[in-house]
C-alpha cells in the first residue's frame, strides 16, 4: 500500500476552519493593533475559564512562559528548581538562564512523568529549593496531588510546565495548569491549541501572582514608562491570540479525536500481543489523557531501525526526547553522569512517537499500526521488554 502519514498536518486542520481564522486576522489587520488589545484580553478570559483559574497572563512563547512564573516567585543566581530531566529543553533551560541550578529528578516509566517520592528525596539534599516544576508531558498529568502536598510541606510553589496538557485532567479531575501556583502554556504551532507562530500563556489563581506576571511581561512596567520591577518584553500578538480565540472552540473535540485514534492503536497493538512493543498507559479515574503525542517503547537497539523503515513507508516519527537534558553538553556543569537518571536514559533510547493528530483518517491509522507490527514479528520476537 502507498500512503503517506506524516506526524502533524496542519494543512488539514487549517482548511477545515479556514474562512474564520482569516476573518478573525483580517479584524486585527483592519483595526491596526498587533500587540495585546481586545484579542489577548479576551484569550485570556477564555483560557483562565477554560483551564478553571481566576487568572490567564498572555506572553510571546512557552519559553517565555516558565521564565515568567520563576521571575514572579523571583527565582535567582544560586535558587534550586526541580525539575525532570526527560522533557523539553525549556524546562531546564530556563532555570540556568536566570542563574539558578535545575536539580534533575528522574520519571515514572508508564507516565514519563516526575516521581514525587523522588523528588521529596532530592529536596531534602538541596540547601536553597525555591520552587519545584513538574512537567505533564505527552498529554498527560503529573502526580499533582502529590506535589500539591510536597510543595506545602517544604513551603515552596509548585510551578507546573503544562505546555503539552491543555486541556487534560489529573486524577482528581482538575484541570491542567489549576493547582499549581502558575501554570505554563505553549501555543507553538505543533501543539493542540497551536497559533500561526508563537505564544504563550501562564494561569494562576492568586491576584498577586497574576500583577506581577502581567508587569514583569512588559519591561516592569506599573504604567507607560514607570516601571515597577525588572521585566522584559514578552507580548502575546494580537493575530496570534485572533487565532487562538477561533481554534480554542474546537480543542475538546479535536482532544477527542486524538484519543479515538489513541485507542485505535491500542486496539491494534493489544490484539497483536507483541513481545518488546509498550503503549501507552490509559489513564484511570478522573484523569484524561490529551494525547499530544502518542509514544510507544520498543526495545533500544531496534528502535532506530524500526523509525527508518517507517520513514522509507512514508510514516513520520519523532522521539521526544533522544538525549536526557542531565547528559546534555550545556549541563555538563552541574556534574550528572550516565546511568544517574536510568528511566530517563531508557525512556530516551526506547521512546517513538506515532502520529495522531485528529485529521488522521482510520486508512492511515491502520496503515500506521500494520507498518510497525509486521516489521516488529520479523525482528522483536526474540529482544526482552522493555520496563513499564
């Protein structure tokens, strides 16, 4: 069968809603305002309703995003933030950038995300803990309830890197970005409420919290040229936010189709019962998963091979993420060594992510799914698990 899967298609998306997201540009166009203005003001009504908090604090990327929430809880030279080591350059990054040190935690092997036990055991070697960031990654929420409980024992914030999770629920049915002290959104064109460029977005409950992020996004300013604090320039554009405001009608039904092809992958996979192929783990309860990137576990030395033979089928593939950031060149720094982070190190070898985007069509799919379980019947039948 000749078909071509490619890992997102923005084409698709973009022709379906087409005429209102020019219409909602051609407004701002029209009115000769870029940055902030009625758009962002009404983005950020939406997204605080949307994601349950009494505050949306709009802002030029996801980047920008986690920068602004380790300012507001003024975060410096020498702080220690928490953080994973399996995820997004950002999350780390960030955090030396403001001459912090991240101190890495490694990950739950089902969830991808931070184990709370082990952080409270890291926390108790860190002599200067200023915050702890948890990242949702995939779709999927971290232990929240368990971090909520640590951050109030240690009496530091829980910043919550929810820049793949709109939209999803933890398992006591909160919403992503909700209980944190701030939480951090990407609107990166490749994620489920994805702009026409870049923005960001950070939600809060509390109203100082909510000022001070609102300053620090605009040079510290109180007012036009009186600045409170030092800040620097990060505005959500106007166009961007028009966008957003179209494409946030649609999230929870596109969210329901990923998981729909999800769960047609895991029907797939289930009935084949392949030795060496690990899917991902629905969530239970209250919990739901938005399914931002669908990854399965193949064992190490076949997960290379197995990524080129899609491609040369005309199936794209990503693998978030290859190199853990604790072995990363820019961190070598701080010291940390091979096998100091094994789920991390494991998850980087053995982790492939499958299209799923919500245009996908069951042809491709199924096309998807067949490609990787005939490949793996010829050479996995005989390679152990990998762990789950």
């Amino acid at each position: 069968m000749n078909m071509t899967v490619p890992l997102l298609d923005l084409k698709a998306q973009y022709a379906a809603i087409k005429d209102e997201v020019l219409e909602a540009i051609h407004r701002v166009v029209e009115r000769q305002g870029f940055v902030l203005g009625p758009e962002v003001d009404g983005l950020e009504r939406r997204l605080a309703e949307y994601c349950r908090t009494e505050f949306a604090v709009g802002c030029a990327s996801g980047s920008d995003a986690i920068l602004l929430a380790l300012l507001a809880h003024r975060v410096g030279p020498g702080d220690e933030v928490i953080c994973p080591s399996f995820t997004f350059y950002a999350t780390a990054g960030s955090i030396a950038l403001l001459g912090a040190v991240p101190v890495f935690v490694d990950i739950d092997p089902v969830t991808f995300t931070m184990q709370p036990g082990l952080v409270r055991e890291r926390a108790g070697e860190c002599t200067r803990l200023k915050a702890i960031m948890p990242v949702h990654l995939y779709g999927r929420c971290a232990d929240m309830a368990a971090f909520v409980d640590l951050g109030a024992q240690l009496g530091v914030p829980i910043i919550e890197d929810a820049a793949q999770a709109i939209g999803a629920l933890d398992a006591q049915g909160h919403r992503a970005g909700s209980r944190g002290s701030i939480g951090c959104f990407s609107f990166y064109p490749t994620k489920n409420l994805g702009g026409i460029g870049d923005g960001g977005m950070v939600t809060t409950n509390d109203p100082h919290l909510a000022e001070r992020l609102r300053k620090i996004r605009v040079h510290g300013e109180r007012t036009r040229y009186y600045h409170d604090l030092i800040g620097f320039n990060s505005h959500l554009d106007s166009i961007q936010a028009a966008v957003l405001n179209v494409k946030l009608r649609y999230l929870d039904g596109w969210s329901t189709k990923r998981r729909q092809n999800a769960a047609r992958y895991d029907g797939a996979f289930a009935a084949a019962g392949l030795p060496g192929l690990v899917t991902p783990q629905p969530p239970t309860g209250m919990a739901s998963h938005i399914y931002h990137q669908y990854v399965i576990r193949v064992p190490a030395e076949l997960r290379d091979a197995l990524r080129e033979h899609l491609r040369e089928n005309g199936i794209s593939t990503e693998v978030y993420y290859p190199v853990p950031l604790h072995l990363q060149e820019c961190f070598e720094y701080l010291g940390y060594s091979e096998g100091d982070l094994p789920e991390s190190e494991r998850a980087a070898a053995e982790v492939l992510a499958l299209p799923v985007y919500p245009e996908l069509t069951v042809e491709q799919l199924d096309f998807v799914a067949g490609a990787i379980l005939a490949w793996l019947r010829e050479h996995a039948t005989a390679q152990p698990a990998p762990a789950s």
